[in-house]
C-alpha cells in the first residue's frame, strides 16, 4: 500500500481524523503504555519512544500501517489513534486497531465515531474489501464500540491467548464492504 496522503483529514461530528506525525510521538507512546490500553491490547510489551520512532520509520512511512490520530473538532486535542495494518492485497482487507488515550472522553461515542471513519476510509478511499480486528473476550466497550460501528462477530477464538497466566478468548469482528 502506498503511505497515507499527508494532507487527508476524515471529518466526523465530534472528531476528526489526521495522519500520524512524528510531533505525536509523546503523546501515542503515553497513550498505548497506559494501564486500561495495555490491558486491552495483545501485545502487552511497555512501549520506548524509540521503539515508536522505529514503528513511525519501517511501517508507517513505508505504507505497511495507515495510521491517524484522533482530534477533537472543538479545540483540536489530540485524544488517542487508529490504524489500519497487516494489509492483504491479494484478498483487499487490512486489520483495524483503535485506542483512545484521555480515559475521561470515552463512552461518549468518540471511538465508534473513529471506527466509522475508519472503515469510510478503507473502503471508500482505499478501496478495501474487508476490515477485520482483534478484540479480547472481555474487552465490552471494544465490542460494543465495534458493533455500534457496523462489524459483525464472526468467531470467538476459545482461550486463544495465555495473558497475566489466564487463558484468554478472542472475538474475530470482520466488516465487508457492500460496493467492492
Ligand atoms: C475501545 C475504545 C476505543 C472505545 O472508545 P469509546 O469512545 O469509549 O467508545 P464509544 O463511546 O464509541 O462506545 C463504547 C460502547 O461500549 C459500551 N461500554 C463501555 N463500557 C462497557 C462495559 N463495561 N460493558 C458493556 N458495555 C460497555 C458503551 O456503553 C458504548 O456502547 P453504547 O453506545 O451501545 O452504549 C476505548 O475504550 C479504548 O481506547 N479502550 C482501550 C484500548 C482498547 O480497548 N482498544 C481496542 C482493542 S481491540
């Protein structure tokens, strides 16, 4: 996939959506090391700035992850990110991934909202035929978050993943793009 256009921006009613730059760099490492994202995420690794300038380098600036930072509309904060990677150009689908930083602003829909533009963007723009992603069994808002924005459950991995010495499912959500 070529790298995102550096001028694009998604535009939502509460957020917008702008491409990740290297000035963002503070900010997405605290967000992704914080407790209530780790614990969601698989990959559960504490994250360097330098492991994130590295990921910024090899991924996305090469075009393997197409990644955006999540802004507020009224003031512009910066509030957490979402990407899409692990492209599949033969079969055109990518993997979604979403995480908000500033824990007060969720549950007011700004993730769905992202998630939205996210899949406008995948099929829309690039031309995608399927979103997929990730979401541990226990993870509700995720899952609420990723039904509310149009994906389906499409299999529940049974205790897929050892975390904290606790076996783990994992829910497969996939979108399919009705036009492509
Ligand atoms: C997942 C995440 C992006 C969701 O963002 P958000 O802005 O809070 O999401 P929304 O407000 O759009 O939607 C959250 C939904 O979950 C629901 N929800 C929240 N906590 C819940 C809980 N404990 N049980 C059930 N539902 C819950 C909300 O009610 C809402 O659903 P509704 O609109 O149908 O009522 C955010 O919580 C986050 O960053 N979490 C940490 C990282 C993470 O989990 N990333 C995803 C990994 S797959």
């Amino acid at each position: 996939m070529e790298p995102v256009k550096k001028d694009i921006r998604l535009c939502g009613q509460q957020i917008y959506l702008r491409p990740i730059t290297a000035e963002d760099t503070e900010s997405v490492v605290r967000w992704r090391n914080e407790k209530a994202v780790v614990d969601n995420f698989i990959y559960r690794k504490p994250i360097s700035e330098e492991e994130h300038r590295d990921w910024l380098r090899n991924k996305v600036e090469t075009g393997l992850v197409h990644q955006f930072i999540v802004c507020g509309n009224a003031d512009d904060m910066p509030l957490g990110s979402v990407y899409l990677q692990n492209f599949d150009e033969v079969n055109r689908k990518a993997e979604e991934g979403i995480f908000l930083g500033e824990r007060k602003l969720c549950g007011r829909g700004i993730g769905t909202e992202a998630a939205k533009l996210m899949l406008s963007y995948a099929f829309r723009t690039l031309g995608l035929h399927k979103l997929m992603a990730r979401v541990l069994a226990y993870n509700q808002s995720s899952i609420r978050m990723h039904e509310n924005a149009g994906y389906t459950q499409e299999a529940c991995l049974k205790e897929e993943l050892l975390l904290n010495g606790k076996y783990e499912d994992l829910i497969l959500f996939g979108a399919i793009n009705p036009e492509k």
